[in-house]
C-alpha cells in the first residue's frame, strides 16, 4: 500500500507540472484537462491508473453553429493506446493519434457532446497540448463516382423516384452530401434527409447510417413529388465528401537548366525553352493545376492548364524578351489555393514565339531598360552590350550613345530612326547609315530615297540628287578587251535608274564566240541593263596600225540569239580608229574584219527548203558524152569507171538510169537499182559522134516524166557530163526545174560551153564542176556524191550526211563562222555523249545562208569544257556526282572546278559520317540573344573538316542578322554571303537559302548553306528574323581555292549520311584564307517536296545576280550549288572562258 500511495503520489506530481505548462487555451486540474477550439472544446480526464498504464476518456463538445459531421480528431499522446471504446483509431505516427467515430454517433450536433475512453500502457505524464478537429468538406471528382436517376412508380401527377450514388473508386466515399437540380419539390424522402431547398436547388444529406459508401459499392434514395413530371431528370449533380487526411500541396519549378543571377535575383533563360517543368506535392488532391506567364508589366501572355501530376510540365507557351513572371497555382478538391512563382529571365528571342508579332509587345520591351542608360534590354541583347550597365565596354560613353555597329549613329538614334544598329548599311545601297542621316539626308532605309530606281550611293557617285527624283539617266561605262580593241564604252540616253545603275559590259568567249570566228579582233562583247532606256550609243576603239591592212574593214555585228547569226549592225559608222553605233537593244555584239568574216561564206551549199520528212531515196539521170571526141579527151574510159563507183554510194532504195548522148540521145537503161544492169550498161557508152546538149537533157527528163516511172517520193537528179559544146534550148532547164529535177554538170577539158553549164546546173539548184583532164572526175563526182547524200542518214541520227561531211571539209559552218568538225556521218552520236548528231545541232537556212545552229557539240561531249557532260549526269562510283549541263553553251563555274570534284569523288573517301568531337571552339558569348554561347563542333569521320550537327542552337534559333553580327565581328568581315529567296510554288510560305565562305576565326577555311521559313520583323528594331526550315535535306558541301584550272586546292569535302537543314564544313589547316578565291560547291535534295524545288527554281532563273550560281537538275529535283567570286574572273583567271 505504501507503494502504490508512492507511486500516485509522484505520477500525479509530474502531471501537475506539466499541466501548468499548458497553452492559453488550455485549462487543468489534476485530473481533468480542456482544450477550447474553434467551435469545439476538448475535455481529457484520467478516470484510472494503476502502475504501467491508465484509463482515460474524452470528450467533444460542439460549442459552434454548425454541426460537426462525421468527426475525428487528432491529438499527440506520449502513451500508446492498446484499447479504445466508442471511437476507432485511425491513424499513429510518431506520437500523433486520428480517432474517428465508430460509425454510431457520427455527427455532433450544436451543443451537444459526444465521449470515448481508452487505455494506455505506460505511465502518464502530461495531457495533450493541441486537438485539431479534422474533416473537410471536399468535392469528389466525377471520375470517382456515377449518380443515376429511376422512376419506380408515375401516376401522372406524381411519381416515386430513386437515385443510386455509385462509388467507382478503391476507397470509401465517407460523409457524403449530394446536390442537384430538379424542377419539382420533393414531398417526402427515405435513406437521406433534405439539408437545403432553395428554388430548384437541393442538397441532400446521407441518413448517417449509410454514410460510408464502400469502395464499388452504391447507396439509393428515395423520394416522392405529389404534383410533378417524372420526365425532368435531376441535373447538375455535385458529390462532397467529409476527408480526414488532407494533405498539404506544394509545388516546385524545375530552375536546373537555367543560370541564376544573384545580382538580379532571376535565372536567365538563354537557350530555346521547350518546357516548364516541376513537382507536385501530394497531386492527389489537387483538382486543378494551371500556369501563368506575365511580362514585366504584368501582361499575361500565356496562360493554360497543365495536367495534374507529381511530375508535371507544360509545352506550348511564349515568354517576353527579358523579365517574366511564371506563376503555377494549384487548386485542391476543397477549392484552396497553392501558389508558386518564378522569375525567368529570357535572353533568345525564339522563345517570345508569336509575340514578336504582338503590337503591344513593344510596350512589353520598352517598359524594361535594367541599368537606366536609355536603352531597353532587348536593344542591348540585339547589340551585345551589357543590359545591366550603363558603360559596357568601359569607353566613358553609355551604351545610349556608343556606335555597335560602327556606322555614326549612336545606338539609341538607331531606334529612333528605325535603322539596324547591328550592320552599318541598313538598305545595303553601299552608304553607311551615318552617311544618310547626316551627310546626305538620304533615307538609310531605302536604297532608293526618291523612288525614281537608282540607288542613292550611285546617283551620288553620277553627280545625281538623290532627293530628286529623276524620269530619266544618262549613264555610261566601258573597258579594255585586248591590245587590238583598245576600249568598248556605250552610254544610254533616257533610262530608268535601274537600267543606268546596272549597266556594264562583259565578254563572251565559247564554242561560238573565240578566236577561231572569221575576222576575229577581239572577244564578244555583251552589254546589258536591268530597265528600259530610250537610245546606246557603243563605241570600239581600235588599234591605228590595224588599218595599215587595205583589207581590214571593222564592222560590228549583232548576235541573233534566235538564230545563232552574226547581223550586220545598221547605220554604224566608222570616223578615225573608232567605229560607233546606235543600238536598237542589248544583247551580244562582235566587231569582226568584214572582208575576212564576208568571205568565210563563200561556198555554195545545198538545201532541201522542204525537209526530209517525205525523202525515199534518189532517182539518178547518168547523160554520159559518147562523142567521138571522148576518145581523146578520155582516153582511158574513167567517165565510166567513176560512174560505177558513183552507184558504191546507193542504198537499196536508190535508182539509176544510163543515157549516151551523141548526135542524139538514147537510154542505155532506164530507172533500176540493180548494180549490175547499170554497170554492163555502162560499159556501152562508146566515143563517136557529136554534141547534143538539148537531146540528153530531154532524154534525162522524159525518164521522170513517163507513165512508168514510179514517182514515189525520190529525189531527181541529172548528172550531164560532157567535153564539148552543143546546141541547147533553155526551156528543158526550165522544165526540170518545174519536174523538181536537180542538173549537176561536169565539163571536161577545154572545149566545154562553161557558161551554159553553170546556167543549167544554177537554173535547177545544181552546180557546175570542172575537170581539165579526166582523172579529175574522180573527185568531181565523189563530191556530186556527197551532195546527193542531201537525203541520206546512214547513221540515223537525224543529220544528213551530206551536211556532216560538209562540216567536216569545214564548209557548213556554225552562224558566228566557226568552223565545226569531227563528226561521223557513220556514227549516230560522234562524241558518245548519249545524245544524238542530230540532237545537238540542226541544219537551218536564214535568207540564203545555210548554217548550223548549235544547242551542243556533237563532236565534243562538254562543249564548253566547264566539266559536265552535254548528254548525261556524271557517275562515279554508282553515285550521280554532278548533273547534265542544262546549258552546254555556256560554262557553269570556273573552268576546272568540277573536274576537281570528279577526281575527290572518285578517289572515295569523301566523309560521310560524324566522328567525335573536336576540341576547337566558337566563342559567340558576346551575342547570348542569338540562343548559345558556344559553338561546338564534330570532326567528319576521316577527321578531316569540322561540321556542325542538325540539333545545334541555331537549329533553335533561327537566322538573322545578330548571326552574321557576330561572324563579323569574330571573323574580321573577311567572307562572303549570299542568298537566295524563294517561294513554295504551291503554299505561297516564304523560304530563304543564305550561303557563306571564308574565314571563320581559329576553325580556319570554312563553309555554310542553310535553309531557313517564315520570316518576320523583329519589334523596335529594323532586323528580320526567319526561322529554321522545318524540313530536312540530303546536301553535301565542298569547298576549294581556286588559283586557275590546273591549280584548284580542296579544303573540304563533306557528304553526311543524316539529312540536314544546314551544311557546314571547317578546315583549321587551311588558315588566313582569301575569301575571294574561294569556290563552294555542293547539293541540296529536294526529291519528295517538287513545290519547294519549283519555287526555287523559279525565282533563281528570275535574278539575274544569282542565277549562275545554281543548277537545277530535274531528274530527281536535286539544285546544284556553285558559287564562286568575280574576283577569280577579275585578276586573271580567265580559264573559265576558254
């Protein structure tokens, strides 16, 4: 006994003090405590105790205004309860108890008080500091459960109605309340009671015994309407739920990918931000989850929901150049908030995404300038100064009035006048934008202030006002073609700006315009303006000693492209050295020595004006002199001998006849093509009698003439030949011109009526030849042969024969003179080109001159030797490495270059794969608004160049001019660039090729081709942007230095595998290059997008300035890139003429 008064005594000694340390809403006494709350109070009373455990009860009194419902309760006790009455233990951790009813006095009624007791092992030793009354009203999502309506009795004006709340989830829906609409009041009802009835409005409580509907399972309620229709569906249900365990929810963002500033307390976003991303505490309670995007003042400009998750991320959204304000709340089933914000701080301009179309965006910008020196951060990211000082470089001026781009305007007056602060030539009219403004009052941002067509620069450099705008120009330019052509100048009268500011003068040297043109003095010359003018003067000054020659007569001569011939220009004039001219247009003009040009044409040539489309062979006449005198004259019978060999010409559709003529004439043999009939009848030709020409003439033609011969589409020919004179009537030549009956005549030594015989021959298209002896007729007659050939295509390649051979004797001539030959009229492509003779040049006759016009060289299968063949694609190695020549006329490209690439091509080991990658970089830190900060490249897999990657930043950041600011910047300006816009020939959308070459810094000789959409203005500053092209391409790339055709140097060859969007290759060996020497030279697939291919091609063979560049292969829609400067052409690589 006096032990357990021991024990009591110091149990409840501890008790005491503890109980006085209780809070200010807690009140003790030895046995008893109570906790007051916010509408309920707590009373803890040890009922008992006994050593190593006690009893004890409490209990909640509802002090509020509303009742308790469903309660539970949570309080920290030290003791562990191993028994409990009246109440369930819900929940224990770490001294934390959640007691909740047991299901039998489940609600607490205003005033009223519900108790439960418990044991616990272990002594006492202080009451609960705190009890917090859980259980919150929550709206239970529509996923978790079903609500379905039943009429179970109508009679008209009434019904009974049943609802079932069906649980579809794995845990308990617990004092649950249920809300709707119904046009009817409900009089009576079962299994719930009505909490609240306003309007049409019900909310309907649980019954208390049917609080809990189990996971899966359902309740029903019941109710009747005494006056209403069953047909009015309940509508707009809502379920809540009393839960026990909230849960607090907080949210994360993810700031690992970007920089933090701890000057200005932000991270900086610098590289494309794809997605925003975090975490979510607890997102199984969360209902809602959505984001928010405001600028700095405080716009929204993007906002959305995002799906709720615990790893969650949002896609889709844009963000302000400079400061933005993210802000992701979540909204739990209760309807409270958690809220979480960030600031970003955005340095690359394609993540403002359609912003940069927004007019209010500027506002946006402007709003923001971090260092208060004038200009805003977006400015100062276009420029590369520093956005949070005033002084960026450190020169003593603030960036407001400092020169980026080196131009004389300051960089706050390059916003004010909208001019680009990052280049110093905003129109690209060759005058600096300082220039314009101060200087000459021009508009920096036209290259043509007073709209009158001529650049500002050129109309002050021509002693023009560039503010005045001119209805015509005069302008002039010349230059010096050789040592004997001293100077070519022409000057036009009355000429738009346009036509006077793109005026020159180039030569012409190729297949049909060099040395070998009759008359030559120097090279052609073409003159050419983009306009309209209404009078050019040209003038050619000579060499004097030229004129020493009697014989030189300088006349200047027009290219008919049409045609292919060389006109005499009219109304030229020649006064001293210097011959002079009025032209009627621009095109190609030669001057040539006439008397030498003139006598190039001196030989006679036939031509059938009606085609050989109806030709089925030849009928020839052989009128044979078989006058005595024969037997001197030809002695040894070789009339007869060349006559035989005469029918060694004839195809199995040709024919012959054999008339002697003496005294008189008669047929030894009419028309046959048997060789020997003809041959024996030959051989009956004798040698007496006189001369009548009439007589075999007529002979000749009564052969055609008759009812039996055949007259089916042959050509007729007579050929007389004959050693003396003799009577003849001109009405038989006129006859056989009408029959359509050719007379070639041969006159053999020196008693033949030659004026007569040239008069039959000319009168019927034929010709005169004569032969002072007899042997001569061998030649006479194979030439008459090969005249006869008019009608013969032994080759079938659409080419007479006669016009081959005529060619190759360098009769036949092309229409500038030149002289054409190694053709084979026995072969149907001479050059083995795979085109035809015939396909490559045509035979034509223009007035009286009969000549060839060329489309290609049949004799040579690159006509104009630049390395593409006139017939075919090149193939080396099974792979097409260079395309047909679309103009065999005319050389793409410097002479030798594509021969360069033939030889890399075939040596195959041309990379095709990425290897690893390269040490060396491109420092671009300076522009962070471009997207990156540096450059990383991969070695090929030969190591040989360096190339940058398909996913790379600019891949991301798409083009403009910050990207070349910075190559100039870092590479000293010393590279070209070119472009080349187009248009997708179906869509309309807008695309856009830029090429560049040069030097590229510590990556030494380099190269690029990208391909690049949409562009758009920048807002505040004058700066297009466009971005990456969303297709990819096969393409490949080579680059060269060019010191002349037999000197070409490959710095690069690249041929990846993976399809790109923008091709590069960089060689570190190859430094301090000379852009200028350089040629690129590469491919770009466009198979499977022919909208793309036709745009572009359609606009490239528009532009005059761009259009040499590219080659458009039609086979496969594959463009051919090459691109070289006029500087290889200008210091003495001129090998690409010849």
């Amino acid at each position: 006994m006096i032990a357990l008064f021991l024990t009591i005594v110091i149990v409840f000694s501890a008790y005491g003090q503890k109980a006085a340390a209780a809070t200010s809403n807690t009140t003790s006494s030895e046995h008893i405590s109570e906790y007051v709350g916010d509408g309920y109070k707590v009373t803890f009373q040890v009922t008992s105790s006994w050593s190593g455990a006690y009893n004890a009860s409490i209990t909640i009194t509802n002090t509020g205004k509303t009742t308790i419902e469903d309660w539970c309760i949570e309080f920290p006790l030290q003791q562990k309860i191993q028994n409990i009455w009246n109440a369930i233990i819900l929940k224990h951790e770490n001294n934390l108890y959640t007691i909740k009813n047991d299901g039998n006095t489940r609600d607490i009624p205003v005033g009223k008080s519900i108790s439960f007791g418990f044991q616990c092992k272990g002594e006492f030793t202080t009451f609960p500091d705190k009890y917090t009354m859980l259980g919150e009203t929550a709206i239970v999502s529509t996923q978790n459960y079903d609500v379905s309506f039943k009429v179970m009795s109508d009679w008209g004006t009434g019904f009974i109605g049943q609802i079932t709340i069906t649980n579809k989830t794995d845990k308990a829906i617990e004092g649950w309340t249920l809300s709707f609409d119904a046009n009817y009041n409900i009089d009576n009802i079962w299994n719930a009671y009505i909490l609240s009835h306003e309007g049409t409005h019900y909310v309907l409580h649980n019954a208390g015994y049917n609080a809990i509907i189990e996971p899966h399972q359902s309740v029903t309620i019941g109710f009747q309407v005494n006056r209403g229709s069953s047909s009015d569906q309940i509508q707009n249900s809502s379920l809540t739920q009393i839960v026990f365990d909230k849960k607090d929810v907080s949210i994360t963002i993810d700031n690992s990918n970007f920089e933090y500033s701890e000057k200005n307390h932000f991270y900086v976003v610098s590289n494309q931000l794809i997605k925003i991303s975090g975490t979510l505490q607890n997102a199984d309670t969360v209902d809602t989850l959505e984001y928010k995007i405001t600028s700095i003042t405080g716009r929204v400009i993007s906002h959305g929901q995002i799906s709720v998750a615990e790893a969650w991320s949002f896609a889709g959204f844009n963000l302000m150049y400079g400061t933005n304000t993210v802000t992701i709340t979540a909204t739990d089933r209760q309807g409270n908030k958690t809220v979480k914000s960030e600031q970003l701080y955005n340095t690359n301009i394609k993540n403002m995404g359609n912003l940069i179309d927004d007019t209010n965006t500027t506002t946006d910008l402007l709003a923001q300038d971090s260092d208060n020196d004038n200009l805003c951060d977006f400015v100062e990211g276009v420029i590369g100064t520093d956005p949070f000082k005033e002084d960026s470089d450190g020169n003593g001026k603030n960036d407001d009035v400092d020169d980026a781009d080196g131009d004389g305007v300051s960089n706050k007056a390059e916003i004010e006048y909208y001019t680009n602060p990052i280049t110093k030539d905003t129109d690209e009219d060759g005058l600096l934008d300082g220039e314009e403004l101060y200087k000459y009052q021009t508009d920096p941002c036209k290259s043509d202030t007073d709209g009158d067509g001529a650049s500002d620069k050129w109309e002050i450099e021509h002693n023009y006002d560039p503010l005045v705008k001119n209805n015509s120009f005069s302008a002039s330019t010349s230059i010096t073609v050789n040592d004997k052509i001293e100077n070519v100048s022409v000057r036009i009268e009355g000429s738009d700006g346009s036509a006077a500011e793109s005026l020159k003068i180039s030569t012409v040297n190729n297949i049909l315009f060099n040395q070998s043109v009759p008359g030559y003095i120097g090279d052609c010359t073409e003159f050419y303006a983009n306009g309209t003018f209404e009078s050019a003067t040209v003038s050619y000054t000579l060499d004097e000693s030229l004129f020493n020659d009697s014989s030189f007569v300088p006349t200047l001569y027009y290219f008919n492209e049409s045609t292919q011939l060389l006109e005499e220009v009219p109304d030229q004039e020649l006064t001293g050295n210097v011959v002079s001219a009025t032209l009627p247009h621009f095109s190609k003009y030669i001057l040539l020595n006439k008397t030498e040009f003139d006598n190039s044409w001196n030989y006679d040539l036939l031509y059938d004006e009606d085609g050989e489309d109806n030709f089925k062979g030849i009928d020839v006449v052989f009128a044979i002199d078989s006058s005595g005198s024969m037997s001197y004259n030809d002695s040894n019978n070789v009339r007869k001998t060349v006559t035989k060999n005469f029918f060694d010409h004839f195809t199995n559709d040709d024919r012959a006849a054999i008339v002697d003529f003496d005294n008189w004439a008669y047929v030894v043999t009419p028309f046959t093509s048997d060789k020997s009939t003809l041959e024996k009848a030959v051989d009956k030709i004798d040698s007496y009698g006189g001369t009548n020409l009439s007589s075999a003439i007529s002979a000749g033609i009564d052969l055609f003439t008759s009812s039996s011969y055949k007259n089916d589409g042959h050509a007729k020919y007579i050929i007389l030949l004959t050693d003396g004179e003799g009577d003849y009537s001109n009405i038989y030549t006129e006859e056989a011109q009408r029959e359509g009956i050719t007379i070639f005549t041969v006159g053999l030594g020196d008693e033949v009526s030659v004026d007569l015989l040239k008069d039959i021959a000319t009168g019927t298209g034929g010709q005169y030849y004569h032969a002072d002896e007899a042997d001569k007729l061998y030649g006479i007659f194979d030439t008459i042969a090969d005249k006869t050939d008019l009608y013969k295509d032994s080759d079938n390649d659409g080419l007479r024969d006669y016009y081959e051979k005529e060619m190759n004797n360098g009769n036949l001539r092309l229409g500038t003179g030149v002289k054409l030959t190694g053709l084979n009229y026995l072969n149907a492509d001479s050059d083995d080109d795979n085109l035809l003779d015939g396909e490559e040049i045509q035979v034509l006759k223009v007035g009286e001159r009969v000549y060839v016009y060329m489309k290609s060289n049949p004799a040579s299968a690159d006509t104009d030797g630049d390395g593409l063949l006139d017939g075919s694609a090149k193939i080396i190695n099974n792979k097409k490495v260079a395309p047909k020549d679309p103009d065999p006329l005319y050389p793409n490209g410097p002479i030798g270059i594509w021969q360069a690439q033939f030889e890399r091509e075939e040596s195959g080991n041309i990379p095709t794969k990425y290897g690893d990658y390269a040490p060396i970089k491109l420092d671009l830190s300076i522009f962070t608004t471009l997207g990156a900060r540096i450059l990383w490249f991969k070695y090929d897999d030969h190591k040989e160049a360096l190339h940058s990657q398909v996913s790379t930043w600019q891949s991301i950041g798409g083009y403009n001019d910050f990207y070349d600011r910075a190559f100039q910047i870092g590479t000293l300006g010393d590279m070209d660039k070119v472009k080349f816009p187009y248009t997708d020939s179906a869509s309309g959308k807008q695309y856009i090729i830029w090429a560049w070459k040069g030097n590229y810094l510590n990556l030494g000789s380099g190269a690029e081709i990208g391909l690049y959409q949409k562009p758009h203005k920048l807002p505040i500053v004058n700066i297009e942007q466009w971005d990456v092209s969303s297709i990819r391409l096969p393409m490949t790339l080579n680059l060269y230095n060019y010191y002349g055709s037999d000197d070409i140097e490959n710095i690069f060859s690249w041929a990846p595998e993976e399809a790109q969007w923008w091709i590069t290759g960089f060689n570190p060996d190859y430094m301090f290059p000379d852009h200028r020497l350089m040629v690129s030279l590469g491919s770009i697939d466009y198979a499977g997008y022919p909208d793309l291919y036709n745009g572009l091609k359609n606009a490239v063979e528009k532009d005059n300035t761009i259009k040499d560049y590219m080659i458009f292969d039609e086979d496969g829609h594959t463009v051919w890139f090459i691109w070289w400067n006029n500087y290889i052409y200008n210091s003495g690589y001129k090998e690409h003429m010849d």
